[in-house]
C-alpha cells in the first residue's frame, strides 16, 4: 500500500503542477505513512484535499481535515478495531 501512495503522490503533483513549500516535504512524509498505516488520519485542509483526489485502497486511513474534527471524533468513538 505504501508503493502506491509513494508513487501515486509525487506523479500527481507534478501532473496537478502543484508546488511544494518548505513545509510540504514533511506534510508529504507524513500524510503517506499515516494514510497506509492507520485507520485514521488528521491532515491540513491541503494535504486532506490533495489525499482525497486519489482513488486509494478501501483499506487506507479515513482521511479528516483539521476543520472536520467533530466529524472524526464522532467516528473515532463509534470505530471498532479489525484485529
């Protein structure tokens, strides 16, 4: 799931012409391991937006913007885990 995102990622942005500031290195890392290794995720509205407009795995993270965390807290309390 990883190589999807870390491939899907950087094509995207240059096909989108998306430019990166200085912070956006780090925002990527992050936004990349949290979506592929947890069932949920809190991003920037940016990086929520950027996120969403891929078509990811069913099995990657719900992705929540910082403005949504009313919505993710109320998911939060009704998710019941896999393992």
């Amino acid at each position: 799931m990883i190589k999807f995102n870390w491939g899907s990622l950087p094509i995207s942005t240059i096909q989108w012409d998306i430019v990166f500031n200085k912070s956006d290195g780090i925002d990527f890392e992050h936004s990349v391991v949290s979506t592929a290794y947890t069932d949920f995720v809190v991003l920037d509205k940016k990086w929520a937006r950027r996120l969403r407009n891929f078509k990811l795995p069913p099995e990657t993270a719900k992705i929540f913007s910082i403005v949504e965390l009313d919505h993710f807290i109320s998911e939060l309390k009704s998710f019941k885990s896999q393992d």
